[in-house]
C-alpha cells in the first residue's frame, strides 16, 4: 500500500484469475504461486508462454529470482520466530544466548 496500491486492487488477489488486474499481474501472481509449489515441478508451457507475452527473459529471471529471495526470507523467519512486526529497540533476537 506504500507504493500506492489500493484496497480494491489487494482485495482481488485471492481471486487473481477472473479479476481485472493487468494481464501481466495475474502472470506474474502465477509464478509466484507455481515457484511456492503449487503446482510443483517445471514450469508450465501455458505459464511459460503467458509470462512470455509480457516480460523478456531477463525480467522473467530477476521476477523468479525475487521471488524465491521473499519466499525463502519468510521460511526463515518462521523457522526462526522472528516477529519483525513486534520488533522492539534493543530486544534480543531468537538466536541469543
């Protein structure tokens, strides 16, 4: 919301497939899901080639690349039980002794 997306616009995103979000969103929602593991497996070739319609190889990459950084940050997180949200200055973090 920070960057300026509204209610509406976050409200469709449990529901990305029949919103009016941008095509492109809803492609890069998709893989966002499919790197999740749901499916798990290769890519698609439908998703592949609506990903394609829409962003170039290197922007496919990177879009992939930030994904798995953010997924893989809030696995962690949990495997931790880091709060960030109820951080508090100068409070230990679960790893201290």
């Amino acid at each position: 919301m920070r960057k300026g997306l509204s209610d509406e616009k976050l409200s469709q995103l449990s529901d990305y497939r029949t919103s009016d979000l941008p095509d492109s969103w809803k492609a890069a929602i998709a893989l966002s899901e499919h790197l999740a593991g749901a499916p798990k497996g290769p890519l698609p070739a439908t998703l592949d080639a609506e990903l394609k319609l829409h962003y170039s190889a290197s922007e496919i990459l990177r879009l992939g690349a930030l994904l798995a950084v953010g997924s893989g940050w809030q696995r962690m997180i949990e495997a931790f039980g880091i709060r960030p949200d109820h951080y508090d200055d100068g409070q230990a973090g679960p790893w201290a002794d």
